[in-house]
C-alpha cells in the first residue's frame, strides 16, 4: 500500500502540537497494518464528503483519506471533527 499527502494534509499537519504529530506516526502505522483496526474508527463520510473515508488520531483529530486505487491511497486533511466537517 502507498500512502500520499495531499498539500492541504501536510499544511494542517505542521500547524499540529508535536505530541498530535507523534499520534499521527502511530496512527498511520498502524493503519499500514490494518485499516480497518477499531482503534481507528476507519468510517465512510456522507454529504460533500461522499467517497472518502475518515479515520481517528487523537481526541477530537480527524484525518480524511480517499483510496485513488487498489494500493494507493491519498490522506487529503487533518484537523478536529467540527473543523473538517462544517
């Protein structure tokens, strides 16, 4: 599986608190493992969002991620839940 950022991903991610970012390496392995571990909450997203997918990080941080192919999936944002969802 290859996993990509899109431009938008890796500007909210610099914004996050370096112990958020840490979460983020471990979520991302751990999704590398097994997307669908029930740690992550992986979950399809509705509305404007129809298409993608929605993972847990931390608390209240969210990141969306579309599968453009069989192995190759593009995590596309990463914020809190009422931040991406508005």
């Amino acid at each position: 599986m290859k996993i990509r950022f899109h431009r938008n991903f890796e500007k909210q991610y610099k914004k996050l608190r370096t112990n958020e970012k840490e979460k983020v390496k471990e979520r991302l392995a751990l999704f590398i493992q097994d997307e669908f571990n029930p740690i992550l909450n992986n979950h399809p997203l509705r509305g404007k969002h129809l298409s993608y997918r929605s993972i847990n990080i931390a608390g209240d941080i969210r990141s969306i991620y579309k599968r453009i192919s069989f192995d190759i999936i593009i995590f596309v944002a990463i914020d809190t839940h009422s931040n991406l969802y508005r």
